[in-house]
C-alpha cells in the first residue's frame, strides 16, 4: 500500500484473460464458495462420531476408549494423503486431485457405513481420511492463486470459518441423526451430501496452476529458449510491491523502460544487480549461448526484506530439470554470484512456480488464448504442468521443518485445530458418561453450538482485524508490508484459548451448570479461528512460492504429531485424572508454544534471510 492509500497489487496480474487473479469476482468466489462447502464436510469427519462413541462401543462390542482410536487413525490417514496428493497437485494440477478425493471420499463414507466390525471400521476411516486431506493442504494455496493479497485474508477466513465450522456443526447433524436413525446412517448421509459437493467442484472450480515467473513480452511467444528470461518494467508504469517510489531502476535490478506503445528492445548494456554490488552483465557476451533472451544475474538475494519479500530475488539453485534442460538446447546460462539464479516471490504465487526451471506449456499456450468457455473449463485433467520427480516434491514439505516461520505456523496451527478434536474426544467422557450431565446422543450434539458460534465470530474478526492491523502497520512502515505484522494476532490467540481450555476443564469437573464448560467451549473455538487463519495466512505470506508444501507441513503436523499423538492417551487421561487437571496441562502447554511468538516477531525477518542463504529446499 502506498502512502496515499492505494493498494498496489500483488501478484501483478498478466494481460490474459485466462490468468487467475483477471477471472470475474462471481467465478473466483464461486469457486471458493464450492471448494468452502467441500472442505466443510470433509473437516467435520474428523469429530463425526464424537456424540455416539458409546454407540459405536455397543454396537461393535469395544470400549469407548478404543472407539476414539477412530478419530486419530483417522488423522493419521489425513496426514499420509496430504503427503501423497500434494506433490500430485503439483505435477498434474489441483483439479484432478480434488475432483479423486471426492470419488474416494464417497466410497470410504459407504464404506463405514456398512462395516460389519471394529477393524473394517478403522481401515475405512483411514482410507476416509486419506480421501478428506486434500481439503486441507490445497484450498489455501488455491486461494493464494486466486486473490491478490490484499483479499487473501479475508478469503482464508472464509475457507477457515468453513473448515472449522465443519468440525463443530457436522457432529451437531450426526448427533441428531444418530438419534433418530443410528451411527451408520451417518456415514450414508455423508456419501450423499459430498456426491452434491463434487457435482459443485467439477462445474466450479476450475484448474487454478498459473505459472508467474517473469516473462519478458517480446519472448513469451518464443519457445526455444523459454528458460533464461529478464524482467522489465511495465510499460503502463504499474508500481512494484516493496520498492519505493524514486528508487533507481539499478538498485531495482531491472532496468526502467520508457512508457511506449511500441514493442520494448532488449537494451544490449541493461544493468542487472543491486547498486550494493553491481555486475555488468552484456548481452553480446552470451548471444552465442542465448539468442533469445537472458536471465538475469544477481548478487546474494536479499529476502526478508520489506514488503514481504515482495520484489526481492529470493535465491535458486539450479534444479535437475533446468541442467538437463539447457543442454537440449545446446546452452547453458550464467550464473550470479554463488551460482544462484533466481525468481521473485511475489512472482512465485503459485504452490510450485518457483521449481519449475523452463516456462511451463500450460500457462504458455493460455497466455494467447482467447478466455477460455465453461465447457472448455470441466476439462478435469489438463496434462503433466512439472517434469519434477514426484518422490523429491513429496519430500518438500518435511524440509520446510527447518524454516522457523513455517515451524511457528506448524505449531501454532495443530494446536488451534488439535485443541478442537482433544475437546471432541472428551465430550463423550465429560457429557454422556460423566456426572452430572448424563446426556443422550442428541444433547452432546448441541453442545458443537457453542463452538460453532465462536468459530464464526473468531474467522469473522480474524480475517478483518488483521488485514486492518497489517495495512496500519504497513503505512507506519513507509508502506511497506512484513509478514511478521501478522503475529500481533497471537495476542488475542493466547489469552482466549487459554482461558478457555483452563475453564472448560475446571467447571467441567466442578460439576457447574452444563451452559458453563460449553461456554469455554465457544472461547476455545474463537480462539482457535484465530489462531488457524493468523498461521496459515503468515506461513502462506512469508514463503508463498512454498504455499502448497507448507501448508502440507502445517496438516502432516497437526495430523500426526498432535491428532493422533493425542488420541492414544486423552480419553484414558481424562478418566483417571479428571478433566480440571487434564486441561489445565494443555493450557499450560498452549501457552508456553505461543510465547515463542516473541522471538519469531524479533528475528522473523533474519529468520527468512538466513533460510535463503541456505537455501534448503532447492537442494530437492
């Protein structure tokens, strides 16, 4: 944002109709809208039999305690898809990958319902799980493809409020239709309700990969030597997002071009660089090799910096595609210093545009195609967009471990949406079988009103108080944008969560007034929303050529290290120690993650320097 208020976008849209970010507001918000609905039903599977355990129990001749276990296998299957359908929705495209996990999520939900014991029930909840995980490690991403990123938080409250929404409105439903009908009836009505939300995926949500890597005009329609490409301004004279105004086009490390109508020339003596450390780079020198265009040269990349990274080079190594690509040309291209090229991050939108090496096909033959008809949009499968080896994109996220912002996001994250499930496991145990409350089925269910309530009013003032809290911050910041603006939110995050974890426990043992626990229920909830859309929205910020591996980072982890973790041992906590005792550990626990806050505030920015000097992810 500018100091007079302007909104500088970003990503900077191309001039194609068929890019994303220029689609009509009703197609990028039907889209969200039916991917929300699909992420609804398949968040609130996690909690589904919350309120009939002990029906479960009866009826397959098991203990209530062993019934929970098909919560956290559950988890567990959610965070092995997640591993498996993200890198596949990198090589082949976010609309294939949806458009199976709906289908598989059909036959898994009719699975359930028929099993005739405890172990078919398990495996077909695994196999439900690995099914619903696309809902969590793609629809950010997907967001983040298709909003600029003054909308992006508001839209992620929005997949948030839907996601979290499902986790607490969903048991509501189950719980009445498993008092009228029985539990298996559940799993029935489930196969009916996401047949519907595919019907809306495949009319709606189309292929949404757009490959943004700069491109210099005069080469877009080149494809013999796509690699290599220079970036230069505008000729309609768009600002760049994170470079002040009056900054000389050196230190830009782009050289400014004259407001024209005619095509732009490669100048022959264009300087690329910063002013700190210039290099010369002629084009006559390397005319033999490139006879295009060139890349540009660059010294250390300087990420961290203001605006987000925005118009920063964030350093490259050059991958395998790109060393065999260039000897099929019969080229190879210079490098910078440290032998880094590089990409921008705000041009790196997409979940895997800073891993592809030569311009990608499909955003290519877009580029010049008239606006693409909603016919010609169902295309469910549009071709291989990487040639990258699918075992090393499936082994990205868990690198994104050693990038302390993606860590705090990860952690912060499983916590927001593992509290929610811990509590799901108990209601069963504090409600149903615990004195005084003694509640039917039905009743247990209407407890997820509480928390249903608080999930919406969290998402409602997360998305606006933070995009609020950035851009005041931003202006104070010479307009300037920092991921870490985003962090303030924390605040609110710990004191709500942990007074109502703390309160949950206490008067639930206390034996308060049913209303009393089931209020802490809805702080917990609010809090959490918080908590969920300020992680994924500062994880997404700070590494979004990296959205679609982090956001399978932030699911693996709070599937495995804190859903399933958790599901072994809290039932049987909570029956031998209570629950005041029980929770007033999580809420300690809860605090003590949160106050790492601080640090990452501090050192975030150096944090993000030091994760491009060394550069981790492009060594898969």
């Amino acid at each position: 944002m500018t100091s007079d208020g302007k909104i500088i976008l970003d990503p900077q849209p191309e001039d194609s109709a068929n890019d994303p970010l220029n689609w009509a507001p009703w197609k990028r918000d039907s889209a969200l809208i039916s991917l929300g609905l699909f992420c609804m039903v398949g968040g609130g599977m996690t909690p589904i039999l919350a309120a009939g355990f002990g029906d479960v129990a009866d009826d397959l001749d098991v203990d209530v305690p062993t019934v929970s276990l098909t919560t956290g296998l559950f988890m567990m299957g959610m965070g092995v898809g997640s591993v498996v359908f993200s890198p596949t929705a990198i090589l082949y495209g976010k609309r294939p990958v949806y458009l199976f996990g709906a289908v598989l999520f059909i036959i898994s939900s009719i699975w359930c319902a028929v099993s005739p014991n405890f172990t078919s029930l398990v495996l077909a909840r695994i196999l439900q799980g690995i099914a619903v995980s696309p809902v969590e490690c793609l629809p950010s991403a997907t967001i983040a493809e298709i909003f600029f990123l003054h909308e992006r938080a508001f839209r992620i409250g929005i997949y948030t409020l839907l996601l979290l929404g499902g986790k607490n409105l969903v048991p509501l439903v189950s719980a009445a239709i498993m008092q009228t009908m029985g539990w298996r009836w559940v799993f029935w009505i489930v196969a009916i309700v996401v047949a519907f939300c595919g019907v809306l995926l495949f009319l709606f949500v189309p292929e949404t990969f757009w490959d943004r890597r700069p491109v210099p005009k005069v080469a877009r329609k080149a494809s013999s030597r796509p690699n290599f490409f220079r970036r230069y301004s505008s000729k309609h004279g768009v600002p760049q997002a994170g470079v002040p105004a009056g900054t000389p086009a050196e230190i830009q490390g782009i050289e400014a071009a004259p407001v024209t109508s005619e095509p732009q020339q490669c100048d022959k003596t264009v300087r690329v660089g910063f002013a700190a450390e210039p290099e010369v780079v002629e084009q006559g020198e390397e005319k033999a090799a490139t006879p295009d265009v060139k890349r540009p040269v660059t010294p250390l990349p300087r990420a961290g910096s203001s605006s987000d990274n925005s118009a920063v080079p964030l350093g490259l190594k050059p991958t395998p595609a790109e060393e065999t690509a260039a000897p099929a040309e019969n080229a190879s291209p210079k490098k910078g210093p440290g032998n880094r090229d590089y990409t921008t991050d705000s041009e790196s939108q997409s979940v895997s545009s800073a891993r592809m090496v030569t311009q990608q096909a499909y955003t290519s033959n877009l580029r010049d195609m008239p606006a693409k008809s909603f016919v010609q949009a169902l295309k469910p499968y549009n071709g291989r967009l990487t040639n990258d080896k699918w075992y090393k994109v499936a082994i990205r996220p868990l690198i994104l471990f050693s990038y302390p912002a993606v860590l705090w996001s990860a952690v912060v994250y499983s916590c927001s949406v593992g509290w929610l499930i811990v509590i799901s496991e108990s209601v069963a145990v504090i409600y149903r079988e615990g004195h005084p409350y003694h509640f039917d089925a039905l009743q247990t269910g209407l407890v997820y009103i509480s928390p249903f309530v608080g999930g919406v009013l969290g998402t409602a003032v997360a998305g606006k108080v933070s995009d609020i809290i950035v851009k005041a911050m931003a202006r104070r910041n010479g307009g300037l944008y920092e991921p870490e603006f985003r962090l303030v939110m924390a605040i609110p995050v710990a004191i709500t969560t942990v007074i109502g974890l703390m309160g949950f426990g206490w008067t639930a043992q206390m034996g308060d007034h049913y209303m009393v626990p089931t209020v802490f229920f809805g702080i917990v909830s609010f809090g959490c929303s918080l908590g969920s859309t300020t992680s994924i929205t500062f994880c997404v910020d700070s590494y979004r050529q990296y959205a679609g591996e982090a956001l399978v980072t932030l699911n693996f982890s709070k599937n495995i290290f804190h859903g399933l973790v958790f599901s072994l041992f809290i039932t049987g906590w909570l029956t031998s120690d209570g629950p005041k005792k029980v929770y007033i550990w999580v809420g300690i626990i809860q605090l003590i993650l949160l106050l790492f806050t601080i640090p990452m505030y501090i050192y975030g920015k150096r944090a993000r320097m030091w994760t491009v000097r060394k550069n981790f992810m492009e060594r898969f």
